[in-house]
C-alpha cells in the first residue's frame, strides 16, 4: 500500500471515529433526556450504550458484515432490554442503518439484499416487542411530549432508512463497477494499440529493408562474377541496410523498456530530416526517387515519425510491387497540415490492386487516421499507381 492510500485510510478512518462519538453522544442524550417514558437504567449507562451502539462504526470498513451483525444485535438487544429512548428508537439503530450501507457497496446484491431483510425484520420484531411488553412497565413521562411514542412511526422511519441505506450503497456499488469495467476496458485498448503501433512499426522496418536486401542480394548473385565491383557495393549496400535495420528495431524494441530514449541519440524517432538518406538507398536498388519538400511550417515531433513511415512503405511498395525505375515523393509542410503524395507510373506485378488494402495500404491508412487526416489510393493512367495522405496538426505542434 503506498502513501497515498495509507493517508486516505487514515481520514477515512478518522471520519468513522467522529461519526461515531457523534452518534454516541445523540443516542446518549436522546436515553437521558427521551420523548417518552425513560429508561429504568442508571442515566450514567446511557453512554455506555451510545458507545456500544455506534462503536461497530469504527470498524465497519475493515470487517463490514461482524460490523453490521453487531450493530444489529447490540441495537435489538437494547431495544428489548428497555436501554433506549422510547420515541426515539429510530436513533438506535441509525449505525446499522450506516454500516449496512457500507455492506451495501462492498458486497454482493444478493447478499446485501438477505443483509438489509434480516435488520429490517429483526428491528421492527424488536420495536414491537419493546412497546406491547417493555413500555407498560415503564413510569410515565413527567411532562407530555411533542413526539410521543408511537411505534408505526418507529418502525416506518427505521424500513425506509434502511431501504434508503441499502440502495445508495448500490448505487455507488454499481458505479465502482462500471468504473473498474471501463478501466479495464481502457487498459486493454491501450495494450491492443501498443500492440498495433508496434506491429506497424516493425512491418514498415522489416519490410523496407528486407525488400531492399533482396533486391541487392539478386543484384549481387548476378554480377559477382562479370562485376565483382558491382558486387561489392551491393553488399555493402546489404550491410548498411542491416545496420540500419537492427538500429530501428532496437529502437522500436527498446520503447518497451525505457522511457529514456531521448538520452540516446541513436534511438530517436526519425522524420523529415531522414527522407533524403530514405530516398537514396532506394535509388541504391534501381528506384530513383525525385523528392520534394516544400514548406518550412514547423512539424509536431511526434509526426515526423508517421511522416517518414509513410512515406517508406510507399517506396517499399514501388520497390517490391512494381517494375517502375522511377517515383516521385512530394511532401508538402503547410500551416496546420502535411500534404503526402506517392506517385509511381508501374506497371504493377499484379493485375489490380485489392479494394482497400494489401500492397501496405492498411497501415498506411491506420496512421494517417490517428491524426484524423484522409488517406486514398488508387491507380493512375498507365498502369500506375498513387497514394495521398492528409494529416492535420494544430500550430501549437500537437494533432488535431
């Protein structure tokens, strides 16, 4: 338990101990002073039976139902003992009626419900046996009071309080519940787009640079004999890839357990400033690529990375799905939007693109929709084909 909650249980608990004393102190003075007949007791006990009644407050939290079982015994005890304020017995039972809302927000309805029927009936049982058995034997008040005893009026305050008591408890029950559920609910989505946000990372890392690595691995495998320099520089190009790989996947990989990577300057997100190295290991693979910046807007830092990964799978896709030797990238940085366009003239290696996806156009879209920005896709004359995205940002540097 941390600080936090111990200081909580310690107001709380300090609360219960002053409702307490407040409920001794009414009940005491209720039996001294009563509307009716007094107690036959000693007026010094009257106290003593205060404390007795409402000391199962104090630790109602702790152990709510020994709380409420003997608040209720004590209460019914008293009744019929004739220790209580007769016209007032509704006060003795009042830290029942406390602790059973208490039961009513800790524990199952169905077990609050038996909780609440078992007072309800054990009370009014002992009201009617203190006015048709105890208060004949008692001496009459000295003066007639304003509120005389009158025991429907007793055990109708007593059931309605109860009532009341048990429902609100619910109530606030309920409202536990659906919070914790909802809780829940929230933890679960965080953990499923943490998941998604990972996934597509690596998709567009791995993807990228696998459809890289092939195609200089081909290259390679073709001329290591005729072109051994050509070779060469294909492996080369291989081997910065990997590198570069492995950097990012430590990066993504690396998130899971820091939230330190802003000391690293090898693990920050990459953007804009990375699209012309994006751009030419691309052209490394036989693709050249004619990038177009435009604009000088500031970008949020947190949109550079959606930016850059756009704008990779779109040139992993001309790379892998297309037999083009030339694309051309524009991104377009304004006051409060970034404006991306992808286009390749093919032909593409399949016939038709699928409606909506494949080709990495999915991820593509899930991106561009947590900015609240459109996305289409589709192809051009030609046998060609082109994507443009929208993102929205407010000047401030957050998305809209």
């Amino acid at each position: 338990m941390n600080s936090a909650a111990r200081r909580l249980g310690g107001r709380r608990a300090l609360v219960d101990v002053a409702v307490a004393v407040v409920f001794t102190l009414l009940i005491g003075w209720a039996i001294v002073d009563p509307p009716g007949p007094a107690s036959p007791w000693p007026s010094w006990s009257a106290w003593l039976v205060g404390a007795a009644l409402s000391g199962p407050v104090v630790v109602r939290r702790r152990w709510p139902l020994p709380a409420l079982a003997a608040a209720g015994a004590v209460a019914v005890l008293a009744t019929v003992l004739g220790a209580v304020a007769a016209g007032m017995i509704v006060l003795s039972f009042m830290p029942t009626v406390l602790v059973l809302y208490l039961v009513a927000c800790t524990i199952s309805p169905g077990r609050s419900a038996a909780a609440l029927a078992g007072c309800a009936v054990a009370a009014c049982a002992a009201i009617l046996f203190f006015y048709r058995d105890v208060l004949p034997t008692l001496p009459p008040a000295p003066a007639v009071s304003e509120l005389p005893p009158y025991w429907p009026v007793e055990i109708g305050t007593i059931s309605v309080a109860m009532v009341i008591a048990w429902a609100a408890g619910l109530l606030v029950r309920a409202r536990r519940v659906t919070s914790a559920r909802l809780a829940r609910e929230i933890a679960h989505a965080a953990v499923v787009e943490e998941r998604l946000r990972i996934s597509r990372e690596l998709h567009d890392v791995i993807g990228h640079s696998m459809s890289l690595i092939a195609v200089k691995a081909t290259v390679a495998n073709h001329v290591a004999d005729a072109q051994p320099d050509e070779a060469r520089a294909a492996l080369a190009a291989i081997e910065h890839t990997s590198r570069t790989t492995l950097a990012e996947i430590r990066r993504v990989l690396g998130g899971l357990r820091t939230d330190s990577d802003q000391h690293h300057p090898d693990l920050l997100p990459t953007g804009l400033a990375d699209l012309r190295e994006l751009a030419d290991r691309i052209g490394s693979a036989g693709v050249e690529v004619d990038l177009a910046l435009v604009g000088d807007a500031p970008l949020p830092a947190v949109l550079g990375p959606t930016v850059y990964r756009i704008v990779q799978e779109g040139l992993t896709n001309v790379l892998a799905h297309t037999t083009a030797t030339r694309c051309r990238v524009a991104v377009e940085v304004h006051h409060q939007e970034v404006t991306i366009e992808i286009t390749n003239p093919g032909p593409l290696r399949r016939s038709r693109v699928p409606a909506g996806g494949g080709y990495g156009l999915i991820g593509m879209r899930e991106r561009v929709m947590l900015y609240g920005g459109s996305f289409h896709a589709g192809p051009i004359p030609d046998d060609g084909f082109r994507v443009a995205a929208r993102l929205p940002f407010e000047p401030s540097g957050l998305p809209q």
